[in-house]
C-alpha cells in the first residue's frame, strides 16, 4: 500500500476507477482513496491523523497533480534524465515491494531466532572476561623497574598507574579498564591476560606497538551471555538480512544472465 501511495503522490498512475472524488484539477480527479493511502504513510511515520492533517495532504495532493500536469505540458517527462531517474525510481519501488513480499510470505518465525540464539550461545563455548589494570611505560628499563617495585610491594599498582602511566584514560583510575574480554585487546596483551592468574602481576613487561606494560589481572569470569530477549531485535533483523540475500543470490541463479 505504501509503494503503491508513493506512485499516485508521485503523479505516476491516476487515481482508481470509480473512487470518490475530492478535487479535480484541470479535468484530472484526485480520489479519496489516494488522499487515505498519503495520509496512512505520513501516519506510519508518526503524524497524527486529524482533520487539519488530512486538509493538508488534499492541498498537497491538488498542488502536486498541476505540477506534475504543468512538467508533463512542457515534456519534462520526456527529456533522457528525467525519464531515466522514473525508470530508476520504478526499478526500486518494485525491488523494495518485491523484498517485502517474500519477508511477508517467509518470516523469520521465533523457532529460528531461538535456534540462532542456541547457535551464537554455543560458539562462545566457555570464554572468559577480565577484570584488568595496567601501567602503560614508553621505555623497557623504567618498566622493569616499577615492576619490580610493585613485586617487592614499595608501591602500589593505582599510584605507580597515576603517577607513570603514559595511558591517560586509565592512568587516571589507577591502571583499570574494567571488564572485557581478553580478545578486546592486542594479541601481546590478550596472551599476557590469558595466561595470568587472579591477582597476578606479569612476570615481566609486556610489548605492543604502545609500549610495555605492566599488567595485573584483579579478576575473572565466565562471561555472560545476553538474555534471549534483550538480543531478539538483532537476531530477528540478522535473520531477516540472511533472507533476503538467500533470496537475491537464488534469483541471481535462475535468472539467464548474458554479459557482453
């Protein structure tokens, strides 16, 4: 209905047969019917169905049916772009309403959003998130050197992180980045993560292209999967993406395609 709204607004079909007349314009009737459908798409995208609104829409309608009698008077309709860019804008109607129809004939039904669900859950298998700290150092030697200090308990990992962390977003919290994943960071760090124990400093610093660091796991987790419900949307519009593209690439298929 949308689709087909779009085409009467754009001036490119006339109004029904033996549909109420609302107004006629230089011998061209505008029906109730196309004042409706106009008036359900402006509704669709929030407005409010009212008597002013559909006052509005029949002005709109009447104004639009003369400029477009006035462009095709004066063979706009008729010059190579403007004929092109109606070709491209029916091309794309058609391809939305067809997209549509086959999501309307083949939903995504809740069995496949929960067997995807299943799926997703299940390949993050037992991974892991971490709680972490860590002191960000331009040189390898004074790195070693806070390290140590830290190992023989001279200093504490929140004031040697305010006082010589060059990373300036966590150095300000003593060192933390709170929970993620160890896969969030860069691979030398990711490792240094993975293979420490809670609690544990590294052994020693840790190099990646922003320098050493000192790192020191607070904590660990196995990591939480979301709820079914609060992941719905996304699966379901996934899904629906996965469709379409099924569709496409079997139309692609059948389709006798000769490139020259």
């Amino acid at each position: 209905m949308k689709r087909i709204t779009a085409l009467i607004v754009a001036g490119l079909i006339a109004a029904p047969i033996h549909a109420k007349t609302i107004a006629t314009v230089n011998g061209q009737d505008i029906s109730q019917e196309q004042l409706d459908g106009f008036v359900s798409l402006l509704v669709s995208q929030g407005a409010t169905d009212n008597e002013e609104l559909r006052n509005q829409v029949k002005q709109e309608l009447i104004h639009r049916t003369a400029a477009v009698q006035a462009a095709e008077k004066a063979g706009i309709d008729k010059q190579p772009e403007v004929r092109q860019e109606l070709e491209l804008a029916r091309q794309g109607i058609l391809v939305r309403a067809l997209m549509q129809d086959y999501l309307e004939k083949n939903p995504v039904s809740d069995a496949d959003i929960k067997a995807e669900y299943d799926a997703m859950k299940k390949a993050e298998g037992d991974k892991k998130e971490y709680k972490v700290r860590h002191i960000l150092i331009e040189d390898e030697d004074e790195a070693k050197k806070i390290l140590a200090d830290l190992k023989a308990k001279k200093v504490k990992f929140e004031d040697a992180a305010k006082e010589h962390s060059i990373d300036p977003g966590s150095g300000s919290r003593g060192g933390e980045l709170g929970w993620a994943q160890a896969d969030n960071y860069v691979p030398e760090f990711a490792k240094a993560v993975e293979n420490q124990k809670k609690g544990e400093l590294s052994d020693k610093p840790v190099k990646s292209q922003f320098g050493w660091h000192i790192v020191q796991v607070d904590d660990s987790r196995d990591l939480e999967f979301p709820e079914l419900d609060a992941v719905k949307p996304q699966i379901t519009e996934m899904l629906r993406q996965k469709k379409l593209s099924d569709f496409q690439n079997e139309l692609m298929e059948k389709a006798d395609v000769k490139e020259q």
